[in-house]
C-alpha cells in the first residue's frame, strides 16, 4: 500500500467502562478493517495549545497598516 493511500482522522471519543464511544460514526468503508488507535487526552491537547499561542503572543508584532512585503528585496535582487 503507497503512502498516499493512508486515512489519517482526529475523532474525539469518551471512555466508559473500558470501551472507547466515538463522537461520530465511522464511515462505511471502515466497515471489517483494523484501525491503530492513539490516544491523547484532551486536556492536555489544550494545554499544548495555549502554550502554543502564549508562545506566539509573546513573538507577535502588528505591522504597519502600509506595510508591505517585497521578496526582491528579501532575497537582495
């Protein structure tokens, strides 16, 4: 199987007495095929989030309202 051909989906899900519950229904073509499943709790999918943009707060500048940019003159041409 190439590459390309994999599915890669972020469902959310609620354990309950050892039982993953999933938020949606998979679609039908999922119907008989074995599936690897990684778990993160949301908290802490949260939580990486507001670091992340505590982070770019914190490394954010308004530009001026004339501003703009010029590659050649990024690149020195």
């Amino acid at each position: 199987m190439a590459y390309s051909e994999f599915m890669y989906k972020v469902l959310q899900a609620t354990c309950e007495n050892g039982n993953l519950i999933l938020k949606e229904k998979l679609s039908s073509e999922m119907e008989g095929k074995t599936l690897k499943v990684i778990i993160v709790e949301t908290d802490e999918l949260e939580a990486k989030k507001e670091r992340f943009f505590s982070i770019l707060d914190r490394h954010s500048f308004a530009l001026p309202a004339n501003y703009q940019f010029d590659r050649e003159e990024l690149h020195g041409r």
